[in-house]
C-alpha cells in the first residue's frame, strides 16, 4: 500500500470512530429516559441506572464500528460481472443430482415425520410458520410480482378468519365448507380494496392499504350485533377428519399436514402464475405502468386480480388460523401482522418464491427460539432484521426470470434461423 | 381509398399551455410520415394524446382499418384499447421491463392478442399451453428479424443502447400494429446504427405493410426515410410536404432546420 492509501485509511478509521461515537451518544441519550432513568413512585425517589447508560454506549459505539467496517468492505469490493461464490454454489446444487437428491430427501422427510420427533408445541409453532408461508406467498403476489404495495393484507386474513367463525356460529357450517367461502369472501374483499386504489401507486397506495386493513379491524372490534366485538368469537370447530373427533394433539398433527399441503398447492399455484400470461402482465405493470397500459395491457383488470388472489390466500389461511386457535377477536389482526407479512416478502426477496418461504420459516422461528434471550428477543429480531436489510438488500434469494431454451431451425434461404420452442425445465 | 388515421383538430391544453393548436394530420396504409419540429413543439405530447395516454382537451381521432371496415374513434380509449386497436408505440425516454428477459418483453407485446385466463395458467389447460407456446414462437420470430436472436434469455437491463431502442420497437410490432408509432428511434444512436435502423424501419414497412409515424432530428434519416414529412413549432401543423419541398421552405428554415442544414441534408 503506499503511503497516500495509508493516509486515506487512516482518515477514514478517524471518521468512523468518530461516527461511531456520535451514534452512541445519541443512543445513549434516546435510552436515557426508559433505560436509566426509573421512578419509583412508593419510596418517591429517582433511580439513575449508570450501568446501563454504560453498557448501551459501548454496545453502539462496537456495533456501529463493526458495522461501519463491514459496509465499507462490501462497497470497496469491485463488482465483479462473473457470479458470485454464491451464486455458483446454488446453481452446482440445483444441477448436481448427487447434491441436491439426498438434501431433497431429507427435506422431505424432515417435514413429513415431523410431528413425530418433536412435541406437540413444536408442532404447533411450525405450524404457524406454514401458515406465514401461504401469507407471504400470497402477497407476493400483490407487492413482490405486481409492485403494489399493501400494507392492509390483513385485512383479508380478518375476512377468511371470521367467515369461518360467523358461519360457523350462525349455521354451522364445518371447516371444509368454510374455506373456500372465506378465501372467495377475502378474494371479494380484495376487488373491493381494488376499486379505488386503481389510480394510487406507491406511498399513497401504502397508505390507502394501509387505512383499509385499520378500517376492517376497527369494524370488526366495533360492530358487536356482527362480529362480537371485543369479546371475540370462541369455540371454533377444529377441522373434522371424515367425522371424527380428534384429541387436541390428533388435531395439531392434521392441521400440521394440512398447512403442508397448503403450502404445496401455494407453490403450485404461484410459480405456474408467475410464469404465466397474466403473471407477465403483473411483472411489467411493476416494471412500469405507462409502457405496460401501452403494450396493451389492461391495467384495471390486472390490479384487480392481484388484488384477488392475493387476498385468497389470506382468507384461506383466515379459516385455518380460527380453527387452530378455536379462539378469535380483533387485536390477531392488527398492523403489525401486515408489517410481519410485508417483512417475509421483502426479506425473501420480491417475487422470489423459494426467499418467502425460507424467510417466512426464518421470521416465524427466529423469536420463538429466540425466547431464550427473554426480553431482549425482539431486540435482536430487529437487529437481524437491519442487517440483513443492509446487507442483502434484494432478498435472501433474490428473483430469477425463467429462461426459455431454443432449439436452432434451418430456414431456407440459407440463413440460420431459429425457432422457439419452450423447453420446460 | 382513405387514409389510415385521420387527426382533426386535436387540442391539448395543460393548465395553461396549449400543448397541441389544432392540429390536422392523416396517415395513409403502408405510409411513412416524419413529424419533425424544435423541442417542445408537442411532438411527444401529439403521440401521447393518439395513444390514450393523454385526454385530449378537443378534436377527434379516427382510424379505418382496411379490411376491417368501420372507422374507430380512438379518442377517450383507454391506452391498451387503443393498442388493441392497431397503434403501438416505443418512447422516447426507453421505457422497457427492465427487469424482465428480452423474451418476455416482446411477450408482453402479444399480451392484447392472446386471452388465456387464471384458470389456463393455473391447470395449464390445451389451450392455454397451446397459446403459450405461441406467443414464445411469435416474440422469438419477431426479435431474430430485428436481429435480437442473441439476447432471448438476458434481463432487457443489460442490454447496449441500441438494443434496447430495437427491443422497444419489438415490443410494439408484438402487438400486431396497423400504424407504428416511433417516438425518436435514432437518438443517441451512431451513425452505424442508425443506418441499420433505417433498414429496419423500411423493412417493416415493405415486408408487414405497417404505416409508420415517427418523430426524429436526424435529419438524414428523416430525409431518406419519409413520404411525407410533417413541421411542428408551438403545438401547430407550419408546414407539411414531400422531404424536397420541407428542405426549401422558408418558414421550416427559420423555425427549426437553419440555413446549412438545409443545404447539408
Ligand atoms: N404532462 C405534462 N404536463 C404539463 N406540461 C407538459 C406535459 N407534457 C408535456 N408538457 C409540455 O408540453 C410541451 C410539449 O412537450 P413535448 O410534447 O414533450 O415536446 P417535444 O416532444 O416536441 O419535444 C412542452 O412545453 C412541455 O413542457
Ligand atoms: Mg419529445
């Protein structure tokens, strides 16, 4: 290195100490009041908790050095044309039979005999996670193919919810009969959404969405004649297994296999759409809207079934999260589910099926075994959630479009023509 | 027979500017119409009001397909109807799927000639497979005449400049055009490619018999390409004429080409 590089290194060492201090001490100063600072109102007296002032500004201040280190090494990197590492290594995996078979296997087996090594609470919380994976999947398809972004996804999720619980309550109607009703009604629901949010895009799409999913949840909490207000809705009939009654971990088990079926037809169902005519036409609408309407594309029509079978899912999953809970009321179906939601598409990667699913068990998981750390679990959720924001901004996997393999045809003429022929893969 | 498109009167106001003056133009079948005029005439803002994209504030717009009869009016269409109807366009800012192939770009294009619905994808009924196989048939055909061949499969991102203007134009003949419009096609291209692009634009005249409107200042490709040519300054028509007539008059001189240019091109 000569001496000017040293120089330079130098320089920015200082700076980001610096940096790194100014961090800490706005760190220390935003914490001061909740961290430090206690009133104990029965010996009327006020306790300074120096230690954690201490500790929370060592703590930034090594945090934002290392992850100030860190960035600068990845933006000094050149970028390099060929693959990355990586990127090599998944494609070897994805070609190589004597790789990918035995890790398919086991990823098959795992899931299959899962209920069986782990305990019924395991199960349960997997469970959960399979259910956050048909959620995501399904706003994938608003938000990662056609770009709208929806910040009131739950709403649908509420609909498919209380269809099976009202229904249920009012005609009794089983499990089976209620999820297709709810994932139409949430479908209906979607259009409706749809309608008038045709014209908005971005920020005032977000906020629009975002006031539909509050408006639906304060309904549901306000309306009691309709929906019971507050109180909920309580019990909700676990799916039945051709009429018979199952013990509480008989039904953990089926629900668990069902969520897996669930999750397969999902992926079915969304990796044939993307790759699809109307799947095409959601990808270039979020490409870009005015060329999209210009090629021909009917704009009204495409958002509207975006919007619809995006929403079938979450009415879908709506049915099987009241029959799993037995138990349903409004605060399951806050913003902070949507935000959750929204937070599996985007960590995954948008548009990228194999990233929601793997950032959605991730999401799901990640607390749940995190509750080891007590009360500082969802501290280091955000924190992992920041970085890797910061450090793979497009997603875990991010989205790769299909190629199409061509077949050279001799044309007369004497000139190499090709012709097309899609090749599945 | 009567012309392709006929514009009469078109207006277009924003706020208050007026964009477009009543301005009178037809295109006939198979016709190549330069429409050329200083920046901020209202070229682009004319092509905008003839493909949906923008209402304009008075005047009618008709299109007579020869073999299909009856006279369309296109004005107050949505954008995709009016594509529906024979006119597709490229920008002049590229606007293509960035992220998306080549290939699925000008499988975008086929969008409005093809109907398979959730279901057909979904359950990959005959019909829809049978569709779909030939739509990557037509948009492979379409983009090895436009000498694209080598690119199906890379994201339209990475492709070199003039290739993506190619691929624009691609995509719109997807669409199965009766009259192309071409919102500056030449700019920022070299001398090298535009010539080819001249090629091109009259191949897919002689060889599709689609009409062409397009705007563009490369004089020499207007020049050598156009039946007609058409100036515009303030949002009106100030002259219209065959490229030998255009060069000689004064007013054109004046308002846009200069004295040597004139004599140049
Ligand atoms: N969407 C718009 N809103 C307001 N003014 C516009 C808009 N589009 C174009 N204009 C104005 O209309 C005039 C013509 O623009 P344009 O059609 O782009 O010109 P050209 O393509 O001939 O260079 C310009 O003065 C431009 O500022
Ligand atoms: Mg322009």
């Amino acid at each position: 290195m000569t001496d000017a590089g040293k120089e330079s290194g130098g320089m920015t060492t200082a700076r980001a100490v610096r940096r790194s201090l100014l961090v800490s001490l706005w760190f220390m100063f935003l914490t001061l009041p909740i961290l430090v600072i206690r009133v104990n109102p029965v010996a009327q007296e006020i306790v300074w908790r120096w230690r954690n002032l201490f500790l929370i500004g060592v703590g930034s201040f090594v945090l934002s050095l290392v992850g100030q280190f860190l960035t600068h090494r990845q933006t000094r990197r050149t970028p390099s044309l060929t693959p990355g590492r990586l990127a090599i290594f998944r494609q070897r995996c994805m070609r190589e039979p004597q790789i990918y078979v035995p890790f398919l296997l086991c990823a098959v087996l795992t899931t299959l005999l899962f209920p069986w090594f782990f305990s019924t609470y395991q199960t349960n919380i997997m469970t959960t996670a399979l259910m956050y994976v048909v959620l995501g999947l399904g706003l994938n398809i608003v938000v990662g193919l056609a770009g709208l972004l929806d910040l009131g996804y739950v709403a649908f999720y509420a609909v498919g919810a209380y269809s099976y619980a009202l229904l249920n309550h009012h005609f009794g109607l089983g499990f089976w009969a209620a999820l297709p009703i709810g994932a139409g009604l949430a479908a209906l629901f979607g259009i409706l959404l749809g309608f008038p949010v045709l014209r908005l895009r971005g920020d005032y799409l977000a906020i629009v969405t975002l006031g539909f999913g509050e408006i639906i949840r304060l309904i549901l909490e306000n309306w009691n004649e309709f929906s019971f207000g507050p109180s909920g809705i309580a019990n909700i009939p676990r799916p039945g297994f051709f009429g018979l009654d199952l013990s509480l971990a008989g039904a953990t088990v089926y629900l668990y296999y069902l969520m897996i079926g669930l999750v397969l037809f999902t992926i079915f169902v969304v990796n044939r759409l993307q790759n699809s005519r109307i799947g095409r036409a959601w990808i270039a609408l979020r490409e870009d809207e005015l060329a999209c309407q210009a090629m021909g594309i009917d704009k009204t029509r495409t958002k509207l079934t975006a919007f619809a079978l995006g929403a079938t899912w979450a009415g879908m999953v709506g049915v099987i999260f009241a029959a799993k809970t037995t138990f349903i009321n409004p605060p399951s179906f806050t913003f902070l589910e949507s935000a959750m939601i929204l937070a599996i598409v985007v960590l995954g990667g948008m548009g990228s099926i194999a990233g929601v699913v793997i950032a959605a068990l991730v999401l799901i998981l990640l607390p749940e075994y995190l509750r080891a750390f007590a009360e500082y679990r969802m501290l280091l959720f955000g924190a992992v959630l920041v970085i890797m924001m910061i450090f793979r901004p497009q997603g875990l996997i991010s989205s790769a479009r299909r190629a199409y393999k061509f077949m050279p045809v001799p044309v007369a003429a004497g000139r190499n023509k090709r012709h097309g022929t899609a090749a599945d893969h | 027979m009567g012309p392709l498109l006929t514009i009469d009167r078109l207006c277009m106001d924003f706020g208050g500017l007026r964009a477009l003056d009543h301005l009178n133009l037809s295109v006939a079948a198979g016709e190549i119409v330069a429409l050329i005029g200083p920046n901020g005439a209202g070229k682009t803002t004319f092509f905008n009001c003839l493909t949906g994209l923008c209402a304009p504030t008075a005047g009618e717009i008709h299109l007579v397909v020869p073999g299909r009869g009856q006279r369309l009016r296109l004005n107050g269409l949505p954008p995709n109807r009016v594509t529906e109807k024979g006119l597709a366009r490229t920008f002049q800012n590229i606007r293509l799927f960035a992220d998306m192939t080549v290939l699925e770009n000008v499988m975008i294009g086929r969008h409005c000639r093809t109907k398979a619905g959730v279901f057909g994808a979904v359950f990959r009924s005959a019909a829809a497979r049978i569709e779909e196989q030939q739509i990557v048939t037509a948009s492979a055909a379409i983009l090895e005449r436009l000498g694209l061949g080598s690119y199906f499969n890379d994201l339209a991102r990475n492709l070199p400049y003039g290739a993506q203007r190619r691929l624009e134009i691609a995509r719109a003949l997807a669409t199965e055009p009766v009259l192309l419009l071409l919102d500056e096609p030449a700019a920022g291209m070299n001398p090298q490619e535009t010539a080819e692009l001249d090629e091109l634009i009259l191949k897919i005249r002689s060889e599709l018999g689609i009409a062409i409107l397009l705007i563009e200042h490369d004089m020499r490709l207007v020049m050598s390409l156009s039946d007609r040519i058409v100036v515009m300054d303030h949002g009106e028509k100030i002259a219209e004429g065959t490229p030998a007539e255009i060069r000689s008059n004064p007013l054109v001189i004046t308002a846009y080409l200069g004295e040597d240019l004139a004599q140049t091109a």
